[in-house]
C-alpha cells in the first residue's frame, strides 16, 4: 500500500551487473583466471589495465584468450581516464543490446599501494617533515588526516566508476595470511588473520569476493545475491566444487552462480548519503541548548565577528582547524580572505584595544574617534591591518616584545599546558603552514617546542602573521626576535 507523501516502487529482483573481487596469495592464478575469461563466447570485449603485474602480455598466449591491453602511464588521471572510456564503451554495448564489455583491473592492489605512496610524498613535502627528515633521513614521516583523505576520495571516485559500470569488472588483489595485531598496533603471538590488499571498503562493496590460493579450491568469501546459497551471518564461506567451473572460473560464477543475465542486468542504484542542512527540530535543539553543530564557514565568519576576547578566537580556530576550513578563502566586497586571516584580524582588533589603553597608546589616540565596529570581512580585515599598524606606532614596533608569552624561558612549562590535544595538534598545523619549524620555535621559546605550552604556540602563530602580513610590505618575512 502507498503512503501519502512518500514515492515507492516494488523492487525488481532483477540480478544486477556485478564487481568482481579476486584476491589471493601470490602465484594462485588470479590473472590467468581473467584472461581465461576473455576466452568466453557470452561476453564481448574484455579490456585490461595492467598495475604492477606484467602478466597481461605473456598471458595472451592462452587458448582462447582474446583480450585489448590499455596503454597507460600508471598514473592515477590516466587509469580514472581508461575506466571512464571503458564504460563508455560498456554502455554504448549494453544499449545495442551486443555482449557485454568487461573491464579487468590486475591489480587493485596496486591503486591502493600508489595512493598510499602518494600521500606519503606529499606528507614528506610539509614543513615540518623536510626539517624532520633533515635532522634524520630514516625518520618517520607522519602522513596527516587530510592527506588520507584526499587518498581516500580518490579510491572512493574510482571505486563508484566500477560499482556503476554497465557490464562485468573484475579486480584482482594480493592477499596473505598476517599476524593479528592488538588495539596498539602490537602482534598477538600465536593468532593469524587474512588480510586484503587493498582499500579496505572495497571487500564489502564488491559485488562477490573469491578468494584463490595454492593447491586449494577457489573459496566464495561472499557475495550480495540472492542465488550463490551464502547468507550473511548463517553461512561460512563456500568453496567452489562445481566441475563446471574448472577451467571458466570466471565465466561460472558470474553467468551460473550468480546468474546475471545480460538481457536484464542493470546498474546498482548508487544514491550516496549526505548529511544536508540542519532540520527543523535540530534547529531548535540547538538554539535551546547553546550546542554549536559543526561549522560552515559562515558560521565561523560570524563567531569571529561575534568574538569579545581572544578565548572566543581560540575556539573559533580550533573549531575552523577540527573542520579543515582554517585555509578556505572567503570572497568579501574588499577580497577573498583565509579564515586564519579573519581570526587574526579580529584578533589585532582587540591588540588594538589593549594598546590604547596603555598610557602611550592613549597619548598617541586620544584624538581620535572610537571607529564603529567592523561588520563585514573585509572591515574586519580592513581593521586589523589599521590595529597592527597604531599598535607598532605606539609600541616603537616592540609590540611582541610586551607579550610576557613570548618571552623566552629554558623552564619547561606546566605539562598540563603543553598536553597534545587537537588544539595544539591545530597550533602546531599552523606554524608549520607558516613555515615555521620546530628548530625556530625552540630559538623562539629557549627550549625544545614540547616543552612550550599550547598558549604560547597560539600566540606565536598571530605574531607570525602579523610580522609576515607586514614584512610582504617591506619586503621581509621573518620571525620576531
């Protein structure tokens, strides 16, 4: 029965195309398997990438085997490139109603392998790690959170190009028995795992996964369909004992197992979850409890506005840092600002503030009007350079020198202060977006920057922008003495 107000269909119980994991232990025949499938009269062209591998040359010498190998230069644009015209092709197929196209990635393992060395020459590429690796090559680099990210994205964009290809896929990957580890990364003695070389969302959102070793039956770990006999939960994996598949593993599985038939195949109905705009009752929820949802960069404009005290400011940063929004430009009518650079406009105002109330500060201002406060980004941006500038004229530029956080100590500070939580982890993604390195800080402090509370490093990081916004006026960029 339909419901008012909500669209609904019957489901079509139609087998969709399917996304094939093959993986397996070294020299088990992952790759022989697909080029055998080439050899099937109920498919049409089967296109393969090469990762790593180097087998789909030789292997074009089996009986049958009718294959085209895409030439690429095993980037990641060229392979996304060579799965898009693949299904192109695959659709264009499909619609004619000719065999379908099948597209054969040997291996996935390398896709993964190449995002993650990517990640890692960037990391290596940060501030901070060209001065760590400086001080000690075999050092390890930390790769950030935004750099997984972006690694990930990127699987996640190829990984949807397979899952809603209009024809067969095959993915090969290298699997191997490991030691199982504890929460802390530790080995436990005595236990053993199976361990897939590849992203790990790609074994759950692969239509089956089939595992292949040496001397052993190819085993069915899983598979989303209604005909294989492997219920979730009920069921342990299956091996493959079928005669009919000896020789055709490949060609069995999809057409007799799983029983896609290319006359009703269809691609899966991918409709990506996001969370959207806040609803009308967490509205309300939040305006009653005062709880912040996390923030657009609008949000963030106008808590920097709305800021009376540089606590407010330390939270709107920490808040921007949490959400990788410190560095998004924000168009305004004046030009397009960072948030880092709004927080530390709106900081200079209140710097502003404090130099007027001291002594020189009010001989040197005491004619002037109270300007009205700034409204806009750009006003307040407009504001902080016209802070800086009246407070170095009223400090003879020494400024810096006032702030008793700056001062330089050899005392370590109180540990509680100098903790590594995620704000600190913000401060310190700041200096070195700066170009600040650890060596500088110490200089800076008199002692090693873990011994520097977290107070001290925020206010390092406003100090540095302001001597930098006013260095590009003169032509210099350094660090305040």
């Amino acid at each position: 029965m339909a419901l008012e107000g909500l669209k609904t269909r019957k489901p079509t119980g139609r087998v969709p195309w399917p996304c094939v994991l093959l993986e397996g232990e070294e020299k088990a025949g992952k790759s022989w398997a697909l080029a055998q499938f080439s050899a099937s009269k109920r498919i049409g062209a089967l296109y393969w990438i090469d990762l790593n591998e180097g087998a789909g040359d030789e292997y074009g010498a089996i009986s049958g085997a009718n294959y085209q190998l895409i030439e690429h230069d095993g980037s990641y644009a060229q392979v996304l490139a060579a799965v898009q015209a693949v299904k192109a092709e695959a659709r264009r197929a499909a619609d004619a109603g000719e065999p379908p196209v099948v597209l054969g990635i040997d291996t996935g393992s390398a896709v993964w392998d190449g995002l993650k060395d990517w990640a890692s020459a960037r990391a290596a590429k940060s501030a901070r790690n060209r001065e760590l690796l400086k001080r000690d090559p075999d050092a390890e680099v930390v790769i950030s959170q935004n750099l997984w990210n972006d690694a990930g994205a990127r699987w996640r964009k190829l990984q949807t190009e397979l899952l809603t290809f209009p024809g067969i896929v095959v993915v090969t990957a290298r699997g191997k028995e490991v030691t199982e580890v504890d929460a802390n990364g530790r080995p436990i003695e005595g236990q053993k795992t199976w361990s897939v070389q590849t992203h790990r969302e790609f074994p759950y959102a692969a239509t089956v996964w089939v595992r292949l070793r040496r001397g052993r039956r190819p085993l069915i770990v899983g598979a989303r369909s209604v005909h294989v006999g492997i219920k979730p939960k009920d069921d342990p994996a299956k091996e493959v004992t079928d005669e009919a598949a000896d020789g055709r593993l490949l060609e069995w599985l999809v057409f007799d197992a799983l029983k896609c038939d290319p006359g009703t195949a269809h691609v899966r109905d991918l409709v990506p979850f996001h969370g959207g705009g806040l609803l009308e009752h967490e509205r309300t929820e939040e305006a009653r409890t005062g709880r912040r949802s996390e923030p657009d960069v609008a949000d963030l404009v106008g808590r920097i506005q709305d800021a009376e005290d540089d606590d407010d400011l330390r939270e709107v940063w920490a808040a921007a840092n949490r959400s990788a929004l410190l560095q998004v430009e924000v168009p305004t009518p004046g030009g397009s600002y960072t948030v880092a650079e709004l927080v530390e406009a709106r900081h200079q105002e209140f710097l502003e503030a404090s130099v007027k109330a001291h002594p020189a500060g009010r001989r040197r201002a005491g004619a002037a009007a109270t300007p009205p406060a700034p409204t806009t980004p750009a006003a307040v941006v407009e504001a902080a350079r016209a802070a800086a500038a009246t407070a170095r004229a009223a400090t003879g530029g020494e400024v810096a020198a006032t702030n008793p956080l700056l001062e330089a100590s050899p005392t370590p500070d109180d540990a509680q202060e100098r903790r590594l939580t995620a704000a600190r982890r913000g401060v310190l993604a700041s200096l070195e977006s700066l170009g600040v390195p650890d060596e500088q800080i110490a200089e800076r402090f008199g002692r090693p920057v873990e011994h520097v509370a977290t107070k001290r490093l925020t206010a390092l990081v406003r100090e540095v922008i302001a001597t930098q916004r006013a260095g590009r006026a003169v032509g210099q960029q350094e660090i305040p003495a």
